[in-house]
C-alpha cells in the first residue's frame, strides 16, 4: 500500500479519536468472530488445594463478618473479575459450626452444590432447607437468603458448598440490586419440606400452580438424583457423549429452575470413555464422585471427588470414567437458549 494513504488513513483515524470515534473496518473480523473466541481459559481446582485456605480463612474472619466466607474460584484469564466464565461467578463458601450467614437479598440469582459436611440450612424466602452433600439449591432472584450451622443430632461440622452465581452477567446488563435483611435470621414463615412436599413429587396443589420464572423447588436433593441416574445407566443406552445425564427442571414449566442458570447431573458409567462434543455455554462442573479425566480442547485434566473445573465455550469437552463417576454442572443455557444462540456440537469418533 502506497506511504501516503496508510499516514493518511492514520491521520484520519487519529482525528476520529478525539471525537470518540473508531473505524469498524479495522476490527470487524474480532467483533464478528467466524466462531466464539472466549477470552478465558479451560481450568481445573483441586479441592485438596482450596480446603486448606478455605479453613485458613475460617479462623481469620468469621461468616458473620465476612457476610459470605467465601474464595472465588476466578479464571486464570480473568483475574479481578471474580469470573469463572464470562457470565457466571463461582466460589466455595465455608460455614463453621455455629455460625450464621446474615440474611439479605439481591437480584443475582445463586444455586449452592453442596461439596461436604452435614447440619447447616440455608432458608430462602421463609422455608428452611438442610443441606446435604450432594443437594442442588436454588437461590432465585431477589429472594431473601441465610445460611447458618446449627449441626444436627448434637453432632456439628464445618459445611462447604461451591457457590453458582450470574454476578458477571448482571454486571454486563447493569442490572444489580442488594439489600440487607433487618433480622440477622430470617423468620421461618413454614415448616422444612413444605416447598418439596408441594411441587417436589411430580405433583402440584390444585389451587396454586401458577408457573412462575423461578421453581418452587428450591433443594432437589441428591438421594433422588442419584437413584435417578443409577435406575437409567441399568435399563437404557448410555449416550456416547454425556453418559446418563439429567437436567434439573422447574416442575411447572419443564424449564431451568431460574431463569439465567441451568444445570445437570451426569453418571459416567465404569469404563466409559466419551466422545468430543461442544457447546456456546461455557460450562462450570464439580465432581461429586468418583475420578476420572476430562479433556478440553488440547488439554487433559485428572479430576478427583470435590474438584471443580471449568469449561469454554465452543471447547470440545470429551470425559473419561475408569470407575463410576458423577458429576454435577452449571451454566448460562437457558439465557442462551432464551435468545435463539445456543449451538452445540456432537462430533464423531
Ligand atoms: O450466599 O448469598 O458466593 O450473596 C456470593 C454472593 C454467595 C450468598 C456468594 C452471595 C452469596
């Protein structure tokens, strides 16, 4: 290209810039990518790395005081941005026997998984749930929510769970709002089980089945799940690429229990040795059993009972199951789903 017309084209582009303007021709191609180019990173951590510092944390600062005692799990590619993909927030919460999480309320949805320990609640707009490893837990929009470390049976133990949150994608759409509770704990308005008893059993009370945006279920626990997988990887094909895999469901809509985050639990079969698929939903999964390796895009992780790992969007995912394994995941799905851009790939052998 001739010398004139680059320090010409400079000249102009330098002038547009103090009027706040740019030219679309010299980065079209990375703003209309030909496919996803996701600027955070395939990642892995182990739970045996996180728990020490976790509980290093438990004796500097109290739940009380921190509010939330939480480590953010931030991917590599992002850090400071308490992101784990570019739309969702992960963390492990650490409570102590004892201890309280003080009620408050936001319009960030959060699904708790629980990771260890027995004999802490979380309640969420009046009801009481205990949490069991294992449980999936929903914390919808705007509800209000308290944790707190009561023990069960005279028994107590710390409790951890890995904390799910849309913070990054309600960041993007500047649509956040917090508050806190007046009451340290909130009041208990119904019996535990309630919610369960009501919606939780393929069945619904006559005079009140409105389908809202978020499930009235709000713990599906894990001996349901579980047993789920265990009956179907007996009596039916197991996929090639997913294994048995389940997704949880608001049982009003057949949608995702919220409406910003989906998730699922899978069985990997003995043995099994899966197949490369891909997806636009950059993906968070926690082991709930059993070892294995997963491998995304070029890279091959071992996993281990607790860990969590992290996967792009549009980077192929293949699993490997030397024993049982299962595994828990979450992602932004339905949103993508919402908006007609959800693609995802099954590739061959
Ligand atoms: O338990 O309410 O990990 O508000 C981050 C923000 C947990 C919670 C997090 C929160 C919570």
């Amino acid at each position: 290209m001739h010398n004139d017309l680059i320090a010409a084209r400079q000249s102009l582009y330098d002038d547009m810039q103090q009027l706040h303007l740019a030219p679309l021709w010299a980065s079209l191609h990375t703003l209309v990518p030909k496919e996803p180019t996701p600027p955070y990173v395939p990642a892995l951590w182990r739970y045996e790395d996180i728990l020490p510092h976790l509980h290093r944390a438990g004796e500097l600062i109290s739940a009380e005081e921190a509010v939330r005692r939480v480590l953010v799990l931030e991917n590599p590619a992002l850090p400071g941005r308490a992101s784990i993909t570019q739309s969702l927030y992960a963390g492990l919460q650490l409570i102590l026997p004892g201890e309280v999480a003080p009620a408050h309320r936001h319009t960030q949805a959060a699904l708790r998984f629980i990771v260890s320990g027995r004999g802490a609640y979380t309640a969420v707009d009046g009801e009481r749930t205990i949490m069991h490893p294992g449980d999936f837990i929903i914390t919808p929009s705007w509800t209000w929510h308290d944790h707190g470390n009561p023990g069960i049976d005279g028994h107590t133990e710390p409790v951890v769970w890995l904390d799910g949150l849309d913070i990054p994608m309600l960041r993007f759409f500047d649509a956040g709002f917090a508050e806190n509770g007046e009451e340290t704990i909130q009041h208990v308005a119904r019996p535990e089980g309630q919610s369960y008893a009501a919606y939780g059993n393929n069945m619904a009370p006559v005079k009140q089945q409105h389908a809202t945006l978020n499930s009235p279920v709000f713990n599906y626990p894990y001996a349901r799940t579980r047993e789920a997988l265990e009956t179907l990887r007996r009596t039916q094909a197991v996929d090639a690429w997913h294994g048995v895999k389940l997704r949880y469901i608001n049982p009003l809509t057949g949608g995702s229990p919220m409406p910003t985050i989906g998730a699922c639990m899978q069985l990997l079969p003995k043995g099994f040795r899966g197949q490369r698929h891909r997806s636009t939903d950059g993906t968070v999964y926690n082991v709930v059993e059993g070892s294995g390796s997963v491998t995304i895009a070029n890279t091959r992780f071992s996993f281990v009972p607790h860990d969590t790992f992290v996967v792009p969007s549009w980077a192929t995912v293949a699993f490997d199951a030397p024993e049982d394994v299962v595994l828990f995941s979450f992602s932004d799905r339905p949103v993508q789903q919402a908006m007609g851009l959800l693609r995802e790939a099954f590739l061959p052998d």
